[in-house]
C-alpha cells in the first residue's frame, strides 16, 4: 500500500509501493506485491508480459524514453503537452502499456532519458545532464493525460516514477558541483514538479519515488545519504526536517 513521507522543502507527498494491503491490524504477514521491470531495450511480445503475470507480478514498469518519444530536434512550433502532438512518436510505449494491461498486470510508468535540446549541460552519456525542469514538465503532462484513461482507447496509468536512480552518475548528472552535492537539489526540483504535474491531470494518481542505486559508487552519493537530501532531513537516530 502507498506509504506517504512529507518534507517541509519538498513541498509534494512522496509515495513508495511498499507492501500490499494483505495481513492483519495486530501486524501480521503482508506478502510484497511484486513487479517485474521491462527490458530496456528491444521490441516486446505479449508472451512477454504474459510469462511476466504466470511469474506471479502484479505490476510491471514500463520506461518511456522521452528521447525515443520526442523530436531529434524541438520543433519551433508545437504543443508539448498534447498528447496528440504530431512531433510524438508514442507507439512503442502505447504498445507496451496495452499488453502490459491485457496480461492482467498493473503498469507503473517511469519517464526517463531527455532528448539532447533538453539537457541543461552535456556528458558523453546522452539524456541524463540536468534535464530542463520546465520540458519534462510539459512531456509529462502530454503522457499523464496520454494514459488517463480516456485518450483514444488507451489504458489509464495510475502508477508514475520521475527518472532511473538520480542517485548515481550512469543515469543522472551532474551529482557533484565542486565539493558540493548537487543532485538531490536537482532531483528534489524534478520529482516537485512531476508531482504537480501528474497530480493535476488525475489527483487519484500516485507518484512513487525513490528507486536509487542502492550502493554508494564512486562519484555518485549513497541511497541514504542522497535520500536524507532530497527530502531535507537532519540527523540519524531521529532525524527531521532542516
């Protein structure tokens, strides 16, 4: 079930999908409910997702690359936040979606990797520097009402993750500024306004957060630590808001 955490600096509730609803008031047993990640790269098959559900999931995330979606190029004239804009290329991830929902599982949609005229500095990496906080916004916008549920027969997406592990540099960048850690400062203005976002197209929706590498790498902050930031907290034993 949502778990929700509020930071005074973060200005939006956080929700994780922890446990299912199963078990008892007194605190009994409540087996996880299990997803299963679809593969980065490569067409997808409804076996797939079948084979997926026999597995046992009851949810799947499903990575919308906002590069595959969005022009090589930005348009000088066009609407990013319809969800009909022709310059979208939706297809593949509209396919994932619908065989994801007719495998009887839940999709949780992640939105991650920005197209290169988004990106507010460059690594070698492309889509991952500093994406502009007011472009995703709008490419968030046009997919939240995309899979709303009542665009053009497509399959409403109630589940909604910003970005893949902001905590380590293979995905995220910049996480240094000089001496200074930058990225959940960052992260923190992006997870903000993709609350906003989603949450404004269907309040019902749940914004879940937090998937970080789960060890500390070199360059790149721990889980805790970067955790600890983003949600403006002090102290170990009984930490609270700065």
């Amino acid at each position: 079930m949502p778990a929700r955490s509020s930071a005074v600096c973060a200005g939006f509730a956080i929700a994780a999908l922890l446990v299912s609803a199963g078990g008892t008031a007194e605190g009994g047993n409540r087996p996880l409910s299990t997803g299963i990640t679809v593969s980065d790269v490569g067409s997808q098959e409804q076996l797939g997702f079948d084979r997926i559900k026999k597995a046992g999931a009851s949810m799947t995330r499903v990575i919308i690359y906002w590069s595959s979606v969005a022009p090589a190029n930005e348009p000088q004239s066009w609407v990013p936040t319809n969800p009909g804009e022709p310059s979208y290329n939706w297809s593949e991830f509209d396919d994932q979606i619908k065989m994801a929902v007719n495998a009887g599982l839940t999709p949780l949609v992640q939105i991650y990797n920005a197209p290169r005229w988004a990106e507010r500095c460059k690594r070698e990496t492309p889509g991952i520097c500093n994406p502009d906080i007011s472009d995703f916004a709008a490419f968030t916008k046009a997919a939240a009402r995309r899979y709303n549920g009542n665009y053009q027969g497509l399959p409403r997406v109630r589940f909604w993750e910003p970005w893949n592990e902001p905590n380590l540099f293979l995905f995220f960048e910049p996480q240094y500024k000089g001496k200074k850690k930058v990225s959940p400062i960052l992260y923190r203005n992006m997870l903000n306004r993709f609350a906003g976002v989603v949450k404004g197209v269907n309040p019902s929706n749940t914004v879940v957060a937090g998937g970080l590498a789960p060890i500390e790498r070199p360059g790149s902050l721990g889980p805790l630590d970067f955790a600890r930031r983003v949600l403006c907290m002090k102290g170990r034993n009984k930490p609270k808001p700065i």
